[in-house]
C-alpha cells in the first residue's frame, strides 16, 4: 500500500496532542509530520508514504524521518492517537 497523502496537507498536525508534542521534544524538537512519517515506516501494510514536498526544506524533512526511532512506549501513545 502507498500511504497518498499521509500527513493531511497539514491536517494532521493541527490534530497532534500533548503527547505527540513530548515525542517531538524528547526526539530533539522533530516536527509532529515527521513524528507521523516515522510512525507510518513502521506499519506492514505501508510500503512507502508520499508525504508533499513542494519546498526543499519539506523534502529534508521527510527524509530526516526515516532516521526516527520510535521506542514501545512512543507507539503505544502513537496508536491510541491514530
């Protein structure tokens, strides 16, 4: 499956919690959408998202979230959100 617009155009982040914010903290202040592109990786059924990258500073971004690991606990707040 190719996850088409994973992030919402941005609806997404406008959705985050308190405890999403506290991942992005405790991960060195990441942006909620890459918190959700790290969480997405992790899915079987997910081949590969195709978040949008219309400025270079997104495409970056979106790359930079392959190198999240997320630990038990952070995907266990992660699918209680979802």
């Amino acid at each position: 499956m190719i996850a088409y617009y994973p992030l919402a155009h941005g609806k997404l982040a406008k959705k985050a919690s308190d405890a999403v914010g506290k991942i992005c903290e405790d991960h060195g202040g990441i942006s909620y959408s890459q918190v959700a592109l790290a969480w997405l990786v992790t899915k079987s059924v997910v081949n590969f998202p195709i978040p949008r990258a219309s400025k270079s500073s997104h495409v970056k971004d979106n790359a930079l979230a392959a190198e999240i690991n997320l630990n038990h606990e952070e995907m266990k707040i992660l699918e209680r959100e979802s």
